[in-house]
C-alpha cells in the first residue's frame, strides 16, 4: 500500500456544485495532516489544516477519520477558480518532513 | 505575507555540470527542506535540514546532492554532476515549529538538463 494515496481524477465539477475526494495513508502514526492546492507547474501552497475533530474554512470543510486512516476535503458552491490539483500530504512526527499525495485534479467547468 | 524566496526560476545546464539552487527561507523558521517534482509526477521528499545538520534525507538524495546553510538566510542545494533524470521543478519549504503548522514552499527553480 502506498504511503499516501489520492484518486487521481480529474473531478468534473459543474460550477456551483460540491465536490468531495479522499486521501488514504498508511502510517498509522502520522500526526498532522494537510491539504494543499496546486495549480499547474506552481508550487504548493497550504489551503488548511485538518483536525481531529474536523474544521471548515469558507466553503472548504476537512474531515480526518484516524480509524480507517483517510481525510477528506469538501469544497462547496465550487467557482472556476477552484481548478487546481489537491495535495494530501501528512507529517509523522513536528518538524519530520511533509509526505505528499499524488494529487487529486479538480476541474470546474462553467 | 512572509514568503519563502528561491533563485533562480529557471535553470539550464548542461548533463555533468554543477549546479547549486538557492533559496531564502522565512527568517524565524528553523526547518528547511527541499522537494523536487518531476513533471506530471507527485511531490518528493530530498532532505530535511535542522539546527545545521541534516535531518532526514530521502534515498533520492545520494552523494551528488548536498545541502549549505552558509549564513543566517540562505539556505542552498547542490547537485555535483547533473544526469538528464535530475530535470524536476526544486522547491524549498521552511516551517515554524509546533505541530499543524504547514510547510511554507517557495515559488521553485525549474531545473532543465540537457
């Protein structure tokens, strides 16, 4: 099983719909998780955190579910804008290194 | 917004050639780290660099690649004797301490080896 794994895609999301995708990982002991977006040949850049107990930011809402071992990232009333690819990427340990996703691509079509 | 600087944007060198990548990490940060991607591919881990030393590094990271925090700010990679399978987008990142605290990247250095 690889360390972090994401679906492809990409996700054809109309404008103004909602979008859902997962990332699964493998190291039970991972403690911080993140979702990052990715535009085309650009770096990374930290959209947010995940928490435990989930958080939302605008119309991004981030679950972690430590007992299957997945997050999700949910993005509502989805703008054009939100074309991207998102990056899953975990830290076992405060300071260790960030693993990454391969990426799920997400592309809103007017 | 503090921000993670990385010179140059874009590099081309000749397969063999030594080439060294800067980047200016954020000033109160005291991890550093460089990743590479190859185009269409996932975001690798290098090295991680901490109190002056080397942390981690991935298996990626053989004997070509070295890593200088020569002064206060700049923060370098080296690549000794470059193979054409080095051509990968290079990003730097710095983090604060403290756990869910993200990964600052740089803007990258396009490395080109022809």
């Amino acid at each position: 099983r690889k360390e972090v794994e994401q679906d492809p895609g990409p996700f054809n999301v109309p404008e103004g719909a909602t979008v859902a995708f997962n990332c699964t990982y493998s190291n039970s002991a991972s403690q911080s998780f993140f979702w990052y977006r990715q535009d085309c040949r650009k770096e990374p850049k930290l959209l947010m955190s995940v928490y435990s107990s989930g958080n939302e930011d605008g119309r991004f809402t981030a679950q972690l579910n430590r007992a299957s071992q997945y997050i999700s990232l949910l993005i509502r009333d989805s703008k054009l804008s939100d074309s991207a690819t998102y990056l899953c990427a975990l830290e076992a340990a405060a300071g260790n290194k960030l693993t990454f996703g391969g990426g799920t691509r997400v592309l809103v079509k007017p | 917004e503090p921000e993670v600087t990385q010179t140059p944007s874009h590099q081309v060198t000749q397969m063999g050639q030594e080439v060294i990548l800067r980047c200016v990490p954020i000033s109160n940060h005291l991890y550093f780290y460089w990743y590479r991607q190859i185009l269409g591919q996932k975001v690798e881990f290098l090295v991680s660099f901490y109190n002056n030393e080397i942390s981690e590094k991935s298996e990626i990271f053989d004997d070509q690649f070295s890593v200088e925090r020569p002064d206060g700010s700049n923060f370098t990679l080296k690549i000794r004797s470059t193979k054409l399978e080095d051509s990968a987008m290079y990003f730097c990142a710095s983090k604060s301490t403290g756990m869910n605290y993200g990964y600052t990247f740089g803007s990258g250095t396009r490395l080109t080896v022809v």
